[in-house]
C-alpha cells in the first residue's frame, strides 16, 4: 500500500510535473524548463537576425535597380539627343517625377512614344503622386525626378533620384554625383527642393 501511495503522490503532483521535464515516458532524458526556455529564446534571436538581414537585402536589391535604371535612361536620353538635337522632357513638364505612372508628361511621351525605351523605368518603391515635385513633401519620398535648366545660358537637363536605401550616399553612383555643385532652375523649381540624394546632369 505504501508503494501505491508513493506512485499516486509523484504521479499527481502538479508541481513537481511542471517544473520538471528531464524524462519523457519511456524514462530517457528529456529537456528541463530551464532548458527549453533558453532554445526559444535563441530561436526568437535568430529569427531577428535573420529578419534584419531579410529586410537589408530587400533594400539593397532596390538600390541596384535605381542605379540600372539610371544607366537605362541615360543611355535612352543621349540616343534622343543624338537624334533630336535636344533633351528629351524640355517643353513644359520639368521638375516633374519620371514613371510609368506619368504618361503624361513630356519626358514619358518624348522617350515611350518615340521608341527610346519600351517602359519608363520607375522608382521601385515609388510613394509620390504625378504632380510637379516642388509640390511635394520630398525629404521622405521615393521618386525618380526631371528638371530642365537654362540659367547658365546652356540648356540642360537633370535627373534626379530622391532617396537611397541602404547607403547615406548615393552609393556605386557617387562618383557621377552633382548635388553639391547643382543649381536648379527652368522656372518649376529645381530638383534640390527636395534635398535628393543624386542628381547627374546632361549637358551640350
């Protein structure tokens, strides 16, 4: 009887069941609370990390498309010049954002209708809507922009992308960087309103 009592009392104690895991029903070693405390907080470490750096290389991967959707119109916007004689987007909707979603303005119509590029690239993360940018709250805005300027009594154009991800500069582009020597004009503001993180300006 005593037997029977010792098993009834360990088998039923709530305490003693709860705060102590070290073996599972075939009586080999199992895990102690303690223990397993301490893997799901690792776990819950690692998943961190590991979304951290998910979230990184997100950003990364879209700065790279900035910079070859960079190269892209360059290299889209000298053949019209080559060909035209002038700069493409120059009649009346400068410092205006160049996408996809703007098929309105002159940049779009002078690059997509005339064959220069089969999509207007556009700024992967694209937040601003298709107004003149000077109208807008840029610091914080994704956007590709255009701006025609005449000031120094040679006519040019600027593109300009507002924000970088995952650098404080414009990164594999800073070399090719004119903020710090742009000044703005052609009569709708200038690109730096905005404080973009790079400007390159065609000029000739």
């Amino acid at each position: 009887m005593s037997g029977f009592h010792a098993y009834a009392t360990e088998k039923h104690n709530p305490v003693k069941t709860l705060i102590s895991l070290d073996s599972n029903e075939s009586g080999e070693p199992g895990f102690t609370l303690i223990e397993l405390l301490v893997v799901i907080a690792i776990i819950s470490l690692l998943s961190s990390v590991i979304l951290a750096s998910l979230s990184g290389a997100r950003e990364s991967a879209r700065d790279t498309r900035r910079y070859q959707d960079f190269r892209q119109l360059r290299t889209a916007i000298n053949q019209y010049r080559n060909d035209k004689g002038g700069w493409p987007g120059m009649d009346s909707h400068s410092n205006w954002p160049v996408s996809k979603n703007c098929d309105t303005t002159d940049i779009y119509q002078d690059l997509i209708s005339g064959d220069y590029l089969q999509s207007m690239p556009t700024d992967p993360s694209e937040s601003v809507d298709c107004s003149n940018l000077t109208d807008q709250d840029g610091d914080s805005e994704f956007y590709y922009g255009w701006d025609d300027i005449d000031n120094t009594g040679t006519k040019k154009a600027c593109f300009g992308i507002n924000n970088f991800e995952s650098s404080n500069d414009a990164g594999e582009l800073e070399d090719l960087n004119e903020v710090s020597n742009y000044v703005g004009g052609g009569g709708n503001g200038s690109l730096q309103d905005a404080n973009v993180d790079f400007i390159y300006c065609f000029e000739g």
